[in-house]
C-alpha cells in the first residue's frame, strides 16, 4: 500500500482537506458560499472538481456539508456520507445541535448557523453511504472511512496507509493554540466520541488532522484525552 499527502483547504473558521494518491479525494466543503474558495484552491492545487474520484463528508454539520450547493453540478464523482447522517443531506437541513459553553455561543455571533433543523440547502443525494469501513482504494487513494460517532451520530473518520488520520470534529485544536487537544464544541454523545477518540488513538495515528485548529500530535493528544480534557 502506498502513501497519500493531505492538503488542508482553510474556509474560513474550517477546512477542508485535497487527499491526494493516485487519484485526488475531497474531505468536507465548508460552509454555505465556500464554493468560490475551494474551487480557487483546488485549481493551485493543479486539479478540480470534476477531477475528484469522491467527496467525503465526515458528518451533518453545516460547516462540513454547506458547500455541497455550490459544487454540485461540477463535480464528476459521488458524495460519501455515514447513513446515520444522510438525512441532512437530502433534506439540507442543519443537525440540530446545543452549543456546549460561552465559546461557541461567541462565534456563532460573528458566524451564525440556523440551528432549529430548518432547510439551509437544496436536497442532495448522496451517492456512497458508509455502514462499515469504506475501502478507499477503489478512489485511488490507500485507506478507509470509518465510523467514529459521537460529535453526531453520522461522524466519521478518514484513515491513511500511511498512518495519518482526518478525524473532522472528533476533536479539535485550541483558540490561538491549533496544536494543543480539545474536545469539540458540540458533542451529542461525549462518552461515545471518547470511545470514538480511544479507537483512533489505538491505531497509533502518525499524526490527526481536525477541522477547527490542529493538525495534532498523537502523543498530546492521547495525555489529553487520557486525563478527559
């Protein structure tokens, strides 16, 4: 099995990630309006939309899907989705979420998302639905997608030959300190997410890529973790 390079796409307060192997996969399209950005970033990347062999969605929060309006009807390739998330895909509605402390509830002043489950998109259906690992070979790319719930119940995690990790919002990188651990602003079962968080760090990551702050090591990781944040 050979390697793959990740390539974090900064959208704002989130990114997303080009994996590139032998083929280029997507991980998550930001927000609603990110369209523009990731469409510039992709073409400095020397590749497209059209040239993605899958899209990953690593769960049904909107700043992970709300892209997927504008990029669509560009792409040449399926929307992957744990079936436990699917649902908000097709009816473009924001998973209903409680943020979690003062913190979040001060970003979504700047940044506010509609969190009453009201439609925010046009309904997409996706073409992959992810039960059990998803062999990420058949995209050209050495890995697999695995459910790690607990940020949602539909989370899921990006695993490389390699030994690198997409983890979305399993965990995070601190305000101002991107490479110290965090637990999630939103968790909707944190026993499970740190069941989730256990798994990924039994597989001795090399390294674990979030999508708020990091990357982070595995290591600072594990002592946070292990002393439950």
């Amino acid at each position: 099995m050979g390697s793959a390079d990740i390539i974090p796409i900064g959208l704002g307060f989130v990114r997303a990630f080009l994996v590139r192997g032998r083929r280029d996969l997507l991980v998550d399209t930001g927000t609603p309006g990110s369209a523009p950005r990731l469409r510039a970033a992709l073409a400095r990347l020397g590749t497209g939309l059209e040239r993605l062999s899958l899209v990953v969605t690593t769960h049904g929060h909107l700043d992970h899907f709300g892209g997927l309006g504008g990029i669509a009807g560009s792409l040449g390739c399926p929307v992957a989705v744990h079936r436990a998330d699917a649902d908000v895909l097709r009816t473009g509605r924001q998973r209903p979420f409680t943020p979690v402390g003062p913190l979040l509830t001060a970003i979504l002043r700047v940044a506010p998302v509609p969190r009453d489950g009201g439609a925010v998109l046009p309904g997409f259906e996706p073409g992959v639905l992810v039960d059990g690992p998803l062999d990420l070979a058949p995209y050209g790319v050495d890995g697999t997608v695995e459910s790690t719930p607990g940020h949602t119940a539909g989370s899921v995690s990006v695993f490389l030959a390699g030994g690198e990790v997409i983890v979305g919002d399993a965990l995070r990188g601190a305000i101002g300190l991107p490479a110290s651990p965090r637990w999630p602003f939103v968790v909707e079962d944190f026993e499970e997410n740190r069941r989730s968080v256990a798994r990924v760090l039994g597989r001795r990551p090399s390294r674990i890529w979030t999508s708020h702050g990091g990357p982070l090591d595995a290591a600072a990781a594990g002592r946070f973790a292990g002393h439950g944040g």
